[in-house]
C-alpha cells in the first residue's frame, strides 16, 4: 500500500500563518517569529516534494519572513523619530490583522449566500392571479399586472401631480395709466411750471417704471404733435423739457 500525505488547502499565505496561530494559541501581537518561519518552511517544503505548485504569494511572504527573522537577529535594532525600537514583525502583525478581519467579513457574506440559495421561489403567483383575474372579469389587465407596472403607474400620476402644482401661473396687472392720460398730466406739469422743467424732474416724481415708460411714451407724442420741445443742456444726460409756443 502506498502513503499518501493529504496537506489542508490554503487559500493564502496568510490563511497558513493565521493556521500555525490558531494550531499553537500564539499571540499574534507577539508572534515567535523562529517557530513561524520554520513551520512556514516545511509546509513549502512538503509541497514541493508532492510536485504541487507554490504560488507567488507564498515565495514572497516565505522570504518577507526570513527578512524579518534576520533583522531580529541583528544587535542594533532600528529605531523611529521618537527614539523607539521599531519592532519587524509590525508590519507583518497589521496585515494579518487586516486579513483576519476581511476573512470574517467573507465568511459572513458566504453564510448569507448558502441561506439566500437555499430558499425556494415562490411559484403559485401565476395561478393567483389568474384566480383573481376570473373574479374580477378583467382577466387580461390583472393577468399581465406587476409590481413594476404598478410602480410606473404611480410614477406617472406622481409626475403629472408636480406638474399641476409647479405650473408657471402668469398674472396679468392692468394698471391705470394710459398714453392720453399722460399727455394731458404733462400739459398741466407745464402750466404749473411756466413752461419749463428739467427731463429728470418730470420722471423723477413717477411712482413705478409702468408709469415711467407710459409718460415717456406720452412725452414723444407730444414732440411729434409740436406741442413739447426739447433742449439739450449743459454737460451729460442734461435735457430741457419746454412747452412749445403756440
């Protein structure tokens, strides 16, 4: 009979050190980094004897250990800003933890995905709704009814309501001014000033800009009849308004 050596499959070199751990109840913030290496070692070395191919990750992660098992050697140690010995096994501790930690977060994904397979869909909804669809002699619309559909319905009656609510209402002011009653204000503006008053003066006591471009309005027609003159004045924007001579 033949002797078969059967090795635990690893998903990783992290997955085999957090192994060696769990297997020994080592501290993992204080990890024995000789003891590691060595089991480390071997299991590649069983490897290879049964012609299976290391992975990538393995070599590295199996010379990143004997790096670090040398510098553990070394009698200086490096120290940080702060005057501290940087212990080498720091970085490799962090990874292990972040690997530890993304593993539970997978093996709780995993056991979610088994329950959710292992449910069965539901699959008497046709005949409901043919049954209901009979009922309600309306066979064709209730039988082709779902809930996406109705979801589009609603959306549609939703939209048309913004709508209804965001229209653009456009008010229409009648205000009480008018071309003719402008020219006659301006007739008597000019008898109350003998004749005479400055462009700003005449539009300065205007309530609203309505009133301001119907009086303008008034005051061109005015000009046009040669009822009103205008003069222009010294320096800049400076007009006369004159009543013309009969």
């Amino acid at each position: 009979m033949n002797y078969k050596v059967i090795l635990p499959h690893f998903e990783g070199p992290f997955d085999l050190i957090l192994y060696f751990i769990r297997r020994d109840e080592l501290d993992i913030y204080d990890i024995p980094i000789f003891k590691l290496t060595t089991d480390f070692l071997d299991y590649m070395k069983e490897m290879e004897k049964l012609n299976i191919e290391l992975a990538s990750e393995f070599i590295l992660v199996a010379a990143t250990l004997m790096r670090i098992k040398a510098k553990m050697l070394l009698p200086r140690k490096e120290i940080d800003e702060e005057g501290q010995e940087i212990d080498p096994r720091r970085e490799l501790v962090q990874k292990l933890l972040d690997y530890k930690r993304y593993k539970a977060v997978v093996e709780d994904l995993r056991d979610l995905e088994q329950n959710r397979m292992e449910r069965d869909k539901r699959g008497n909804v046709r005949n409901e709704m043919l049954k209901i669809a009979k009922e309600f002699s309306f066979e064709s619309e209730m039988e082709s009814l779902s809930l996406f559909k109705l979801l589009q319905v609603f959306q549609k009656v939703m939209q048309r309501l913004d709508d209804r609510q965001n229209r653009v209402q456009h008010t229409v002011i009648s205000y009480p001014y008018t071309i003719r009653q402008q020219k006659q204000q301006l007739n008597e503006f000019f008898v109350s000033f003998k004749g005479k008053a400055s462009f700003e003066h005449v539009f300065g006591i205007c309530e609203n800009r309505v009133q301001a471009l119907f009086r303008f309005l008034a005051m061109l027609e005015l000009v046009q009849e040669r009822i009103m003159e205008i003069e222009i004045g010294k320096g800049h924007n400076n007009f006369m308004l004159y009543a013309a001579a009969s």
